[in-house]
C-alpha cells in the first residue's frame, strides 16, 4: 500500500528566517535527570506558529512557555483534528547537541498534516525553528547519558465549530520536555508484553502509518487491561493470523540467529506509525552489522515460518525517539 506522496515544498509556509524570540525573564530550576517522569516536566520556552485560511502562515514566535487559550468548540477537541510527532536531542560526550534523523520525523508530520486536512508547510523550514528553539533551552538538555531532551512538535485545528470540515484556523507549537528512561524499569531492561487478537490499533486504510492522538487514545484501554495481568505493554496483532505489527509506545523488529547466521526481520507495513523511520533506521543499522537483513511478515502463530531447526529468535524494540530496549515475551518454545 502506497503511503501519502509528499509535495516537495508548500506554496504558502513560515519562514525561520522571521521567527521572532521572547525570552524569560527567568529561568526555571533544571531537574535531575535520575528522578524524571517521562513528559512532566517542560523547559522555560515553546515554539508558536498560528495559521488561518484568510492569512495564511504567521511569523514563528519562540516565547515562554505558557497555557493555550481554545474556545470549547475548538475542532481538535471534538473530532480530533490534530497530530504531533516525537524526537529527541542528545548531549554527545563531546557536549555537542544532536538530533536523530530528524528530517525524517518532519516527512511523517507532513504526512499526518494532510491526512487530517491542515494546512502544508515546509519541512526544512520547521525544522530550522525546532533547531533553534533546542539552541535557545540548550542547557535543557541532560548532561547525561541517560537523559535526552525530547521534542513534541504538535499541529491542531483551532476553528471554533462543530461543523465536521476543513478547519479554517490552527496552531502549530513545540514544547520541550527532559526526560531518562521511558519505562521505570530502565532503558536496557526487559519489557514485558501482552498479545491478545480482540484488540486492533490500525488496519489497511486507516491511519496508522499517521501521528495522530485518536490512534493512541483509543489504545488506553487495551493498555489498561495488559497492566492488569503485569505486562507493561501491548503487543499489537493483526488479521486472522495474527500478524505482529508493533508493542504498544515502541516499535518492534526482530534479529533471527539461525543455521544461516544472523538476519534482521522486520515487516514493511501500512500498520506501523513509523513506516520510513523505523524501518529505514533499523535495517541500516543491520546492514552496518553485516547482517542480512529481510522485509518479512510475522505471525505469533506461527514462529516456525522463518525458524529452521536450532534457530533463536531475539526480539528487540524500539522505544519511543530510538532508545533500544529488549522485549520479554515468550511463545511456544521459543524464549524471547
């Protein structure tokens, strides 16, 4: 299945060029990155980009960080006409401040943008004011290498209607949060999932290969009931033979050790949110690990379909903005 083709630039787009810069008077007390719940605590600033049908894109405005004032009609709020996007800046040893393929998390913004009807923008332009709005909390990130700043670039409707259509207004921000290990348990520890067929999150034509928020609301539920039996997310199936997509907050590919050596499985789908970046991402890393590296579907049901005689299977995950973790899940008799 084709993905949404993109167009190469936006007749209509801000410019980072005019952002505007509104600084605190104050900055606010940095937190310990040991101590961290992932997504509470934000940095002094925020990047704003209004749109309205009549006038087109605003100048960008880097200023502090502050509630949203929407009316209760607000589009977003009633039929979810809003997405966002995840990822993350680094403190390398070096001190310098890097970002992960970033341009690739701008594509599947894009992406998302026209699936819910907002209006186009530039990708590289956005991602110049994201650069700058990290270079203007660069003290935000952690001195640590078990912190990252993460980046929540985030696009709603604003119209004040309950007619179901187009939006004629929105808002494009970025909030900044410092953040360590997603799960308590830490970032190289094992997680433990929980499959069940009754529970789909996307499906062929949907919009799962889309950041949208009504693809991981409607997920709470299942998520609950695999909190209940002690597992700390789902792993997601699909279709009558239970294919496996992807494991709730992260995304899943699989390293085979078998007869032949080693290869990289993983399954190019419409299901998963991160169609180009977690599958660009992983299997170059395969590929730079010589192993051989494959674009296969998997079934839960069917674990015998790769393995041949004496194969291990090593399940991985990636978690959200790529910190890799292993997965704890177990099947038949093979351990992963």
């Amino acid at each position: 299945m084709e993905t949404t083709k993109l167009p190469q630039t936006a007749a209509d787009t801000f410019k980072a060029s005019e952002l505007d810069i509104e600084l605190v008077q104050s900055v606010a007390e940095k937190p310990d990155v040991k101590n961290l719940t992932f997504g509470t605590v934000f940095t002094d600033h925020m990047l704003v980009i209004q749109w309205t049908l009549a006038g087109g894109w605003e100048r960008p405005r880097i200023q502090p960080l502050q509630n949203l004032s929407l009316h209760p009609a607000t589009s977003a709020l009633h039929y979810s006409v809003e997405l966002f996007e995840g990822l993350k800046a680094y403190r390398g040893v070096d001190s310098k401040i890097r970002l992960f393929r970033p341009m690739l998390n701008m594509d599947r913004m894009l992406r998302s943008t026209i699936r819910v009807a907002l209006p186009a923008f530039d990708r590289a332009e956005l991602l110049e004011c994201i650069k700058k709005l990290v270079e203007v909390d660069k003290e935000w990130v952690p001195y640590s290498t078990e912190g990252s700043l993460y980046i929540r670039p985030t696009f709603i409707g604003t119209e004040a209607s309950l007619g179901l259509k187009k939006s004629s207004t929105a808002m494009l921000y970025v909030i900044l949060s410092p953040v360590g290990p997603y799960f308590s348990t830490g970032m190289f520890n094992a997680v433990s999932l929980w499959a069940n067929p009754e529970y789909v999150r996307a499906w062929r034509g949907g919009t799962g290969d889309c950041k949208l928020g009504g693809n991981y609301g409607a997920s709470l539920y299942a998520q609950s009931q695999a909190q209940n039996v002690g597992c700390q997310q789902v792993l997601w199936l699909y279709e009558d033979d239970e294919k496996i997509t992807e494991a709730g907050t992260m995304n899943l590919f699989l390293y085979w050790i078998n007869e032949q050596g080693g290869a990289v499985v993983t399954k190019l789908s419409f299901i998963l949110a991160v169609l180009h970046m977690f599958i660009q991402s992983r299997l170059n890393i395969g590929r730079q690990g010589g192993a051989a590296v494959g674009l296969l579907p998997h079934s839960v049901r069917d674990p015998g379909s790769i393995l041949t005689s004496g194969a291990v299977c090593v399940e991985s995950a990636c978690l959200p903005c790529d910190c890799v973790g292993f997965i704890k899940f177990y099947i038949q008799d093979v351990s992963v």
